[in-house]
C-alpha cells in the first residue's frame, strides 16, 4: 500500500510462500522485471521499429513510450494518485495499449472490462476494486460509454475521474491530458499487483484477479518462446484486447516484449481481419473456436492474401478434433491450441508436436514448475488416462482473488492449488484433454456422457456447422441428452443425424436422446461461445419451450 492510499480501502496483494518465491527466482522465472521497465527499453534500443497498427494509427516504439509518458503524467495531473485503481474499458483501438502502459507508468492499477459490458458488471468492478477513475471511448460498436458513465458516477460516487478518448463533452478528454513526466515516480516493485483482470466465468458476476508484474511478464515471456515469437513477428489482436488470452499468450503483451508489431482490428470476423493480415502480413492470431471455424470456411472465397500467416492459436473453449481438421485444412497454416485461464495456468500445444498431439489435446504448462493435478471427486489423485478435476499451482497461478473470501475459499485448497472447475485426461508427457467443466457431464440412467465428447463427433458430419449437447430431465433416464445444432446449408433429418453419429461405433446411450436445428448460440461479453453458459441458456430455454427458430427430434 503506498502511502497516498486511503486506509479505509482494502490493499492489493498477491502473495506466495516465501519458499516458493525463492525457488521461482532462483529458476528464472521471475527476473524483477516491470512494465514500464520493458517499454522504455524497447524504445531505447529499437524506437523506430513499428510497435502498434489500429486504425490511422501507425505508433513506433518511441512514439508509444512518448504518448504512454504523456498520459501517464495527465493522470497523475488530473488528481489520481499512484495506487489508485482505473476501470479500462476500450475496444481493439490504440488508446487501449498506451492507456494500460500508461497506468502502468504511473503506478496506477488497471481493471480491465470487456467493451459488452455494462452498468451491472461495470459498477461490479468498481465497486469491488474501489475504483478512482474510468477511461472509455467516446463510441464504441455505436454505444455511448459516455452514459454509461454518468450511470456508473451516479451508482459508485468513488469514481471521481472520467476519461473519454474521442468527444468527451462533460468529462476529461484523454487526447488533452498532460503533465511533467519529471513528476512520474519511479518503476513499481516487480511483486507488487500490476492489474486486475477478472475471472472468466460466464455465469454471475466477475471475480477480479490480482496479477503481479513478475508472474504475468514471466507467463507472456515464456510463451514467446513457445510460440514462436520475435522481433520479426506480426501479432494480431482479433478477440477484445481487455480478454486475457489476446493480451498474454503471448498476446499483445508478449509481442510488444520481443519488439514485435502489434496489428488491432476492430472485429473479430474476417470482413474485418482479413484485410489487415494481408496489409500488414500478420503471421499469429488468437480466435476462439467458432471464429476460427468461421474464418476456415471463409479463406476459401477471400480476395485477400492469407499467406503471411504461420500460427493460429485456438483457445478460450475447447477445440474438438474435427473441428480442428476443419481450422487447418481451412486456413492451411500452423494450429496451436491454447487453454488456459485469467488465473494463470496456460497450456500449449507445440509447434513441433506431431498432429495426432495438435489435433487431439489442449498442450502441456509452460513451465516445468506448473504444478498440476488430476483428482477424483474426493481429491484423490487418478491415473494418467482417467478423467479427473484440475487443479494447479505454479510460478504466474494466482493464490487468491481480491476481496472475495467466500470464492477464495471455494476456488483454493489450503495448501495454495487453485481450483480450476475444469475435467480433464492427463496424457503421458502432461498434455491436457478437455473434457468440459465439472458440470458438464449427463448422468442418462447412471451411464456417465460427456458433452464434449459427443458434439466432437456431431461436428465431423458434412452438415454441421457447430453443436452444443445438453441435459434435459427425464422422468425414466434421470437425464437425456438434447443436441442443439447449427447446420451447415441444407439441415440432416434427426433420425439421419442420429443414426450416423451411433454408427461412428459409439455406445448406444451416447448417441443423443433429441436433436434440435437452431439458427445461431448466444456469445459472451468476450465474443466467444462459452459452453458452460451456452448449454444452461440451451437447456433453459428449451425447458420454457422457447428453443427459438429452429426445428427438430
């Protein structure tokens, strides 16, 4: 706590047991390095190198670091005091990496919302940050941030200092914002809380996740390594920038670390994106799964040339087998999957793996002192192979949420392994299968059915475009299983459908119950289909008997 922090406001922390600190930079692995330290030495040693493309915006790595300097210093000029806490909330535009860096500067801590969140979760963040100041965009996807604004003052009093990039009318204009950079302070402790992310939870409220600088700097850094970037790299931002895997792994964080170029597009879709990659020569993206299967399907009919591309990671769900057949026959580039979580673990899939390896699992930690394990419903360690709860601990996995007791107390075992709600396989060699989260399961008559599992072989066929499997109570079974699918042109009959998903050689109790033909799914706020939530709206609306468009049996 510094000593311009309020007493009254509860202190950022993030800690773990002195042993284990030792050990972590013993290895490595954490090097007392900074944000701000970072970026200023990139603009010393290559300030002329291209570091940011958005729009008209073309920022060198000189002219980043001098308009990180500037905002920094009108923050702090403005009445923010290092140690306050700043709600971020910008889409893919440039503002987003100088206002973060910026922050950063100035020892004050970003909390980061998601450009489709509003005043429920916004005034949520706030609140339980204790939140000083906001910084949107005038407009953003044809919404006025400014009014939600004024209804995020008028809800949390605290948060006393607004920003707007763009026509700022009532409140502070970021664009005009200075001060003397002579009176920024200096670089933050390496352990100190850099951020506030927030969980990825896509039911409920956010949780907020402290993030030091030496465990998040050492998660992006290694994941450089691992895939595959450099100076010479071009890294785009297709996903909402504030999401955790755009901005880490390795993320635009990660390009910016290795000097790299840092391409934003204003959506995720390829109208957008398509066009961009082939200015910039863009050669790594992070999608989401049905984005990537939705760029697949459109490189085939695409003017623009793809060719620079070298590496599509996937994550934020899990990719099932077909569909990643589908995303490298489509794209014809390099597939690394990535699953991971804001808390910290992240697992990729090499880019030397063999296919079966890419295709087939969610990859292994980045470090070799991730700790993970694979327990039964009891806690009990299962053997490689088996289907267990994950749990892990390790040198960028946090140890606690901010002031969230009863979540921590949930999320963490008492000696520090977090509580990822995740099933997966342990394969040899530590490579993750996902298997869904803990409640994904269908129980049809004791007979234990993984979602996942099913909707992996349903996406094999010609027909389907994407499909979620569900529970649906059954007065006999206990459970059955409902598919809601998204054809692919012409819909299959469900008697057809059904009858070529049993003869992939599947138990019969497997082969869905129901099929249900439905136009589209709902996305979350971060623009990716989160299953979890997906299959509670699915099977909601279908027990209301509002499936929507759709047919089926």
């Amino acid at each position: 706590m510094t000593m311009s922090e309020p007493q009254s406001r509860l202190p950022l922390r993030q800690a773990w047991p002195d042993d284990f600190v030792a050990r972590y930079r013993a290895a490595g692995y954490w090097r007392g390095e900074t944000f701000p330290g970072f970026l200023r030495a990139r603009a010393r040693d290559i300030p002329h190198d291209l570091a940011v493309v958005g729009g008209d915006t073309r920022w060198t790595y000189a002219q980043l670091w001098a308009d990180v300097e500037r905002l920094a210093a009108g923050f702090l000029a403005h009445g923010l005091v290092p140690g306050d806490r700043v709600i971020v909330q910008l889409g893919n535009i440039p503002e987003f990496i100088a206002v973060a860096c910026a922050l950063f500067r100035a020892q004050l801590v970003p909390v980061y919302a998601l450009p489709a969140h509003r005043i429920t979760e916004v005034a949520h963040f706030a609140r339980k940050a204790e939140a000083s100041g906001y910084v949107v965009a005038e407009r953003y996807e044809n919404f006025d941030y400014r009014t939600l604004a004024r209804g995020l003052q008028a809800e949390v009093p605290g948060v006393e200092h607004v920003f707007v990039a763009g026509d700022a009318q009532e409140f502070a204009a970021l664009e005009a914002l200075d001060g003397d950079p002579a009176s920024l302070p200096g670089d933050p402790d390496p352990q100190s809380v850099a951020f506030l992310q927030i969980s990825g939870g896509s039911t409920g409220l956010s949780k907020l996740i402290p993030r030091t600088h030496d465990d998040y700097i050492y998660s992006f850094r290694a994941s450089n390594d691992l895939c595959g970037i450099t100076r010479d790299s071009v890294y785009m931002v297709a996903l909402p920038a504030a999401h955790n895997f755009p901005m880490s792994s390795p993320g635009f964080f990660g390009a910016l670390y290795a000097g790299a170029r840092v391409v934003l597009s204003p959506g995720p879709g390829p109208d957008a994106a398509f066009p961009l990659i082939a200015r910039e020569r863009v050669s790594c993206v992070g999608l989401v799964p049905p984005l990537a299967l939705l760029w697949a399907d459109a490189a085939a009919k695409t003017p623009h040339d793809l060719s620079s591309l070298e590496v599509v990671q996937v994550g934020g769900a899990k990719l099932v087998p077909e569909a990643a057949r589908r995303v490298v026959a489509g794209l014809g580039c390099r597939l690394q999957q990535v699953f991971g979580m804001a808390e910290g673990l992240v697992n990729y899939t090499r880019l030397d793996d063999p296919d079966d390896i890419v295709l087939g699992t969610q990859g292994r930690p980045i470090s070799p002192d991730d700790e993970v394990l694979v327990v039964d419903d009891h806690g009990h360690p299962v053997p490689d192979g088996e289907v267990g709860h994950l749990l892990t601990r390790g040198p960028y996995t946090i140890r606690g949420y901010h002031n969230d007791d009863a979540a921590n107390a949930r999320a963490f075992t008492d000696d520090g392994y977090y509580r990822t709600g995740d099933m997966v396989q342990r394969l040899p060699g530590g490579y993750l299968v996902v298997q869904g989260r803990a409640t994904d399961h269908i129980n049809r008559a004791g007979e234990k059915i993984s979602a996942e599992e099913i909707e992996d072989h349903l996406l094999a066929h010609p027909q389907v475009f994407d499909a979620a499997v569900v529970s649906i109570p059954d007065e006999f079974l206990g459970e059955r299983s409902c598919a809601f699918v998204i054809a692919r042109g012409e819909p299959p009959k469900p008697a057809a459908l059904k009858a070529w998903v049993r003869g992939r050689g599947l138990a019969a109790f497997k082969v869905p119950d129901q099929v249900v033909f439905v136009e589209a799914f709902d996305t979350t706020a971060v623009g990716k289909i989160s299953r979890r939530e997906l299959r509670a709206q699915l099977r909601a609306r279908f027990l209301a008997g509002q499936t929507g468009p759709g047919h089926g049996a």
